[in-house]
C-alpha cells in the first residue's frame, strides 16, 4: 500500500503545571484554539480527531466519551472523534492515529489532542492511579520479577537505605520499577548515580530555557546529589513530577499543505507504534524501543547518527539513559557514560530533552507524548529560542506508557523532518 505523505501544521500546547480550578475542557479548549490558529486554519476544517486521556475516569468519574464531552463546547461535534487511553504513550498513539488517517489517504485534515489532570488533595489517591499503567491483577508477581531480576546481579544497597517504604505508599509504583531497573543496569555495567544527577541537572537546565516548563530553575549535579531521596538511586529531581496539562497537534495531506501560505513545514517521515513482548530482562537486542526504533529508521531511511534532536520518555533520569541506548544513539550499557561526555547537552553531539523532558518540562500523562512533539515540531522549525539546537534538520520522539514484565506494555517513535514546501 502506498501512503500519503503526512506534515504537522499546528501545535499548541500549555505550560504544564498545576490547574486545580481548571477542567479537562478549560484546558483542552486553550490547546485546540491555540494549534488551529498556530495552523491558519479554522475549526471547519478538522475532519477528525484522536483525544489522548487516561485517568479523567478515575478522578472525575469521565469513564467514556472524554473527547466527545471536550470537545463538544468548541463547536466540534459530528465528526469521528477517537479516544485514546495507552498510558504514558496516549498523547503519541493519538498522533500515530492521526498520521494513519491522513496517510491512508482517508482525511486531509486531523487533530491529536492530549490532556491529563492529576493533581489532587488526596495525594495517596494520585500515587495509586499509577497502578493502572500496570497488570492490576497481578501486581505481587510484577515486583517478584523485578526484584528477582536485581537479586541476580547481586546489586548491594547502601546501608542507610536498606529499610524502604511499601511500594506505592508516599510515590508512584513507577519509581520502584524505575529504581529496579536502575540498580540492574548499575550492578552489570557500572552506572552511577552521578551520571543520573548528570542527566537530571542537564534536563533541568533545559527545562530553564523553556517557559512552558513545569520547572524552570537550573540544578546542579550536587543540587540532586542532595536532594530528598525518593527510592535509591533516585533522588526527587531525577523523577518527573505530578502535573496538569495538554498538548495538541494538527497534521494534513501534501494536498491540504499547498493551500497553505507557509514555505517550510515538518513531514512525519516515520510513525511507529507497538507493545511489549515477553523477554528476560537480559535479552536487551529485543528491548520495544530497539525494536521499535528499527523499524521507524528503516522507514525514514536514517539511522541513529541522523538524528539531530531527540526527546525521550525520561519518568526518570535512568529513563533517560537507557533509552539513548535503546535507540542507539550509545552502545548498550555506555548510556551514562554517554552523558557524562556531555552529548546530550544543548551544543553535544545529539541534544535529548531540550525541553527539560519529563523529569522537568513535567509529565501530565495523557498529555505528555504531543508535548514531545511541540517541542521537536518547534525545534525544527527553528523557533525554540535560547535552546534552540543549531540547523537541526531531523527529529525524533520516543513515548513509552505502562510496564508489562520488563518492557513498556506501549510505545510510539516518531522521525520528523524540516522540509521546504513545493
């Protein structure tokens, strides 16, 4: 089958942080006026829409219909609208379902929408809507694995965090498996916990160069050396935190473009999504982001070594790290190595997270996947500003949701372009 070339012609997106007296549609309704005027175009001309949303059913009793009932205010009414819930991975997989309709040749004209609310005043009852990323049936067996996983490696924990708190009490279950998958990591190639204060310090220095981020304070490596520790190795300024948001972006056909007064624009020149198989944990070559990120260069027709930007799903600095290798960006097991050289710095080799990634820019769940896009789609075009990556041609976006065993149960990469238009 051959497909339709597909560009991004509007993005939009909040600065994420806390909205406890706005709703999901008070913010849906800031991104989706914000993109179409960022496209010049006017709402008549949407054909469709993919909404991204996971837990407004937990928190606010939206089980069903949630783009419906957002959208609906804005005038958006009797056009397909598709609801998404992956996961961390929702706000991509409504751009993946968005890019399908237009490549499909299908529509000429779609929207990806992501919007997350989580803050709450029951902060237990936040920690625990992170159990649905995971198989609620069979949690005990979850940790077994995990923890059976590191106790193979022989991973020693410092003394003086040898007595932990019950998972999922006071933080989300994610960071126990973060933590899990770190100690492994630093046990079998020799990562520290300095090369993770590296990559959190340089995030949150980027996250300083951008106004829409949740953080916008810079920290230094010993600044989340000496922070609160949440579960070792990870400390506070290594994990993402507890946000509000929403992201939006509008994709169309080579047709659609040309009526457009605009002389460059950003191609999707590669839109993969998938799900987690069964491996061991050693079996790293079958990892979903190697996978994955294959098949998504296979497409483009690049490799790792054309990716000028990138910016990966980072719930925590080790998030980070592990992901330039997956993605091939480093060797597996140099991921901290590679950061400590400075390559994923804004002026490296290939700068990751320019946005601040999620550790900083923040991480409203549903939302997060398109705001990786709005950063990249704004990198390309040569908007960013102070932490803009100079002549940056070719990017990247990789946004994983859920665990399943030792992989992301959902994963979407995109490979973007900057190109002239005909």
């Amino acid at each position: 089958m051959t497909l339709n070339n597909v560009y991004i012609i509007g993005i939009s997106m909040v600065k994420f942080g806390k909205y406890i007296e706005k709703s999901e549609k008070d913010l849906t309704a800031t991104v989706v006026i914000d993109a179409i005027k960022d496209a010049g175009i006017s709402i008549k001309d949407i054909q469709s829409v993919w909404f991204s949303n996971s837990l407004w059913g937990y928190f606010s009793e939206q089980h069903a219909i949630r783009g419906q009932v957002a959208l609906r205010p804005l005038g958006i009414q009797g056009i397909p609208i598709i609801n998404v819930e992956n996961a961390c991975a929702g706000g991509s997989t409504a751009l993946h379902g968005a890019w399908m309709s237009v490549a499909s040749g299908l529509y000429d004209c779609v929207m990806a929408v992501g919007v997350e609310k989580l803050f709450s005043n029951d902060k237990e009852k936040t920690f625990k809507a992170f159990w649905a990323g995971i198989d609620v049936s069979n949690v005990a067996e979850w940790m077994k694995k995990w923890k059976s996983a590191v106790e193979k490696v022989n991973f020693k924990l410092p003394d003086e965090f040898l007595s932990e708190e019950k998972e999922g009490d006071k933080r989300s279950a994610f960071m126990d498996l973060y933590a899990s998958w770190c100690r492994w990591h630093m046990a079998k190639y020799g990562t520290t916990q300095r090369q993770l204060a590296i990559i959190a310090s340089k995030n949150h220095f980027h996250s300083s160069l951008n106004p829409l981020a949740q953080f916008q304070i810079p920290m230094s490596v010993e600044d989340i050396l000496n922070s609160r520790m949440v579960v070792y190795p990870l400390t506070v300024p290594m994990c993402a935190p507890i946000g509000d948001g929403a992201a939006c972006a509008i994709v169309c056909s080579k047709d659609f473009l040309k009526k457009l007064n605009i002389s460059t624009s950003v191609k999707i020149i590669a839109s993969v999504c998938g799900s987690g198989t069964d491996r061991d944990i050693e079996e790293e070559n079958k990892d979903i982001a190697t996978r994955l990120s294959k098949t998504a260069y296979n497409i483009a027709n690049v490799g790792p070594e054309d990716i000028d930007v990138a910016e990966v799903h980072d719930a925590t600095a080790f998030g980070e790290l592990h992901q330039t290798e997956a993605l091939g960006f480093c060797p597996i097991g140099e991921g901290g190595i590679f950061a400590e050289s400075g390559a994923t710095k804004l002026g490296g080799k290939i700068p990751i997270n320019t946005s601040g990634g999620l550790e900083s820019r923040g991480h409203p769940i549903g939302a997060s996947g398109l705001a990786q896009v709005f950063e990249i789609v704004t990198q390309l075009r040569h908007e960013a500003g102070k932490r803009q990556v100079e002549n940056c041609q070719i990017g990247l976006v990789e946004n994983g949701g859920g665990n399943l065993d030792f992989e992301e149960a959902a994963m979407c990469i995109h490979i973007f372009e900057r190109v002239k238009n005909i």
